[in-house]
C-alpha cells in the first residue's frame, strides 16, 4: 500500500510503502518503507491479525524519528 506522511500543517515529510516484514523470531511487523530507502519499524501483528498495537508502535516511531507529534498516515489502495 502507497502512502505519505504529513505534518499538521500539511506538509507531506515522506512518502512510502506499509510493508509486513518477518522479523528473526517469525512475527509479522508493520513497517513503513520510504522512497527514500528508511525503513521504519513499527510493532508485532497480533496473532489473530490485530494491527493495533503494531500501528501504535509505527506511530510512536515517526515521533522518534520525525521530532514532532499529531502526524497524518494517509494511505492509497490501488
């Protein structure tokens, strides 16, 4: 899936791919790959397919890794 993050003020910060990667253990992570070639780990896919806490974690990522709060993750479906 193509998507962009953008700041409060609209300004898009990167553009990527949401990709599920298998990390050394065999658990599925949400991750985010940029054009740009940063991979940014998010968290572990539930067992039963819940992404909650994996995107929580992607977010809280994006704070470490872009310094600022309230991002928007918009994501097109083609």
């Amino acid at each position: 899936m193509r998507c962009a993050i953008s700041s409060r003020a609209g300004q898009v910060l990167a553009r990527g791919s949401l990709i599920l990667h298998k990390d050394d253990e065999g658990e599925l992570r949400l991750d985010l790959q940029t054009d740009g070639g940063r991979l940014i780990e998010g968290g572990i896919i539930g067992p039963d397919g819940d992404m909650t806490s994996a995107s929580e974690r992607l977010f809280s990522r994006f704070l470490e890794v872009w310094g600022m709060s309230d991002l928007t993750l918009t994501v097109t479906v083609r």
